[in-house]
C-alpha cells in the first residue's frame, strides 16, 4: 500500500478521528466542530502527500537511460509512489467524508486532485516506456536504405557480422517489455491501473511502429530491420494479449497495417534468398 510513510499518515489520521469521535461530546455543536476541522486537516494532509509524491515520482523519471537502453528497469521507487497516491485514494473517502457522505466536500476536492495525478502518473510512466522503443527505432533508422552508414553497416554484417542480427535487437527490446510488464504487474496494487498502463502501452508502441514505417514507405526496409521489427511485433501483440489487453485493441487497423508492412517486407528479402523464408508474423483475426 505504498510506504511505510504514508501508511502511518493514513493510520494516525484515521486513529485521530476515531480517538475524538469515541469521546463522545455533550456538546454535539462543539463535537461537529471538531470533526469537521479534523476532515479538513486529513484533506490538507493527504493533498500534500500526494503532491510530494507525484514531484519524486516526476524526478525519479527525469533519470536517463542508460547507453543500452534496453537494459532500462523501472525503479521499485516508481511502482511503491503509484501505490501511494493509489492507497490514499482508498482511504480518503474514510478520512475526507462523514459516514459515507461528503458534507463538507472536502473528499469531492481531494479525489479530483488524485485522479488527475493518478492519469498523469500512468501518461508519464508509459511514455518512459515507449522512449525505450525509440531509441530502438533510432538504432534501426542506420540501416535505412540510401544511407551511407547502412551501406557500410550492411558491408560490415556481410563480413564479420559486427553488429549481430537484427533478431539480437529484437530480443533484447522484448527481454525489457517482459521484465518491466512483470515489474508493474507485481509491484503496482490496483490491476485496473495496471490494465489501463498496458492498454497504453500497447497503443503507444503500434502508433510509434507505424510512424516509423510510414516515414519509409518509399524506401525498403534492411534485412536487419525486418528481423528486428518481425521479432518485436509478434512478441508484444503476444505479450499484452496475455497482460489482459482486450483482443479488438490488440488487433486494430493500425497494427495489421504495420504487421502487414513488416511481413510483406520479410517475404521479399527471403523470396532474394537474404532471409529465411517463412511468415515471421503469424496472427490470428
């Protein structure tokens, strides 16, 4: 449920109402009085919670990548912030309302501000995520055809395979989809918040695929594009499919296109012999 941290904040303040609430007051004004003022601290206390931890979680994200940046692991910090903005959204309603009931609409104020820091968490956590996949992409972009470091490249591979195969890249970006979908699935509490980051992610990757793609359509991919590509869209449609993504979003217009893009490419480069000849992407509609 987050820190130890905010643990105690939730439990104390919750301690604190229940303490003045036993006590029972002759004076049912006074006693209102105090309730009220208590609920006004827990939503002042939890606003600042919040606060300070969507400005670490920010900071925390602002890290760079490493050199590979497909070695790159979601720090467990990152997941336990998530968690705490998340718990504090269970536990306002509790601290923030009456019985149930937000009289004086301070749980009203306070669950805005959590779904609003909850969206951008999940918005900025993905696209850390997708960053990955373009700079894979810009890896790529050296073999494009016409380019003078493909030409070489290409020479290089042909000779001593100097830069391995385009399915060593592939491997390596899905190897990272794979650990960091298992880092958020084990260490974020609420599976909603985690369908909904994987939904995005998905989402996100097939319209960064196709963006790439579509800034090449009038040049044919690199055998070692096609590889890597091959290699990174069957793994991932597979991959979210199995995290819960909903199978129409999975098989969207967009990602047939770039399937299709990628197959047509592969089975030209094997119909020439560069590749192995067979269907590297196989989906079912």
């Amino acid at each position: 449920n987050g820190c130890a941290t905010s643990e105690d904040l939730f439990w104390k303040l919750d301690a604190l109402q229940s303490f003045i609430r036993d006590l029972h007051w002759p004076d049912p004004e006074f006693g209102n009085h105090l309730n009220q003022r208590l609920k006004m601290m827990a939503c002042d206390m939890i606003e600042s919670c919040i606060q300070r931890t969507y400005n670490c979680f920010e900071m925390q994200l602002k890290k760079g990548i490493l050199l590979n940046p497909t070695d790159y692991v979601l720090p467990s910090e990152i997941c336990a912030m998530v968690n705490v903005v998340l718990d504090a959204k269970n536990q306002s309603l509790k601290l923030c309302a009456v019985d149930g009931v937000d009289v004086h609409k301070y749980h009203t104020k306070i669950d805005d501000m959590i779904e609003k820091t909850s969206a951008n968490m999940r918005i900025q956590l993905v696209g850390k995520l997708v960053s990955v996949l373009d700079k894979t992409l810009s890896k790529l972009g050296a073999y494009d055809e016409g380019s003078m470091m493909g030409s070489f490249l290409s020479f290089a591979n042909k000779k001593i395979n100097v830069t391995g195969t385009g399915t060593d890249l592939g491997k390596s970006y899905v190897s990272f989809v794979r650990i960091n979908m298992d880092t958020v699935t084990k260490r974020i509490a609420d599976d909603l918040w985690v369908l909904n980051v994987m939904e995005k992610w998905y989402i996100d990757q097939v319209e960064l695929l196709s963006k790439w793609l579509t800034e090449r359509l009038d040049k044919s991919l690199h055998p070692y594009q096609c590889t890597c590509l091959a290699h990174i869209v069957k793994h991932v449609r597979y991959m979210h499919e199995k995290a819960g993504v909903d199978r129409e979003r999975i098989l969207s217009n967009l990602f047939l296109g770039v399937s299709e893009r990628v197959s047509s490419e592969y089975q030209t480069h094997a119909k020439r012999g560069n590749l192995q000849y067979r269907n590297p992407i196989v989906h079912t509609q």
